[in-house]
C-alpha cells in the first residue's frame, strides 16, 4: 500500500466517523445526551453562580464535572469537523487522480 492509499484510507475513516458522529447527534439518543449535557452545564452555571465563596471545593468539583461534559461536546464537534475536512481532502485527492 503506497502513502496515497494510506492517506485516502485515513481520509475516508474520518470522514465515515463523522457523518457517524452527525447521524447519532440527529438520533434520539444523540439529541438526548446533547440535551442532557446542555442542561446540565446550565444548571451547574446557575449553581456556581449563586455558591457563597466560602464554599470553594464544591466550586471546583463542579468546574471539574462542567469541564469533562465541555469536552464530550468538543470531542463530538471535532469528530464532525474533521470528518467534513476529510471528505473535502478525498474530493480533493479524487480530483488529482481523475487527472
């Protein structure tokens, strides 16, 4: 397998992945875990927001947990990015081929 294939094979996985990614966001077990996510990164915003400062760890405990759900929906976000730059690079690749 020469570096061209390899590179159109990685190409097409994460382009697979991310039309994958978008199609469960779509589903109802996406839009419920999105859901879910969203509401609770408000609700954990709303908390800190009216915390008294003496109670520092439970400040931090809930950064720590608003973090970790910030970075599901990072994951799930750069999965579709690059799954869509991807799919933009095997058009690209095709195009030179065809030529």
């Amino acid at each position: 397998m020469n570096e061209i294939d390899r590179q159109m094979d990685f190409l097409f996985a994460e382009a697979k992945l991310g039309v994958e990614v978008e199609t469960f966001l779509s589903s109802n077990v996406g839009r419920y875990i999105t859901g879910r996510a969203k509401a609770e990164l408000e609700e954990i915003q709303h908390e800190m927001l009216s915390m008294p400062a003496w109670r520092e760890q439970s400040v931090k405990e809930l950064q720590i947990k608003a973090k970790g759900l910030q970075q599901l929906m990072t994951w799930l976000d750069e999965a579709i990015n690059n799954g869509r730059q991807s799919e933009q690079s095997l058009h690209e690749l095709e195009e030179i081929d065809r030529r």
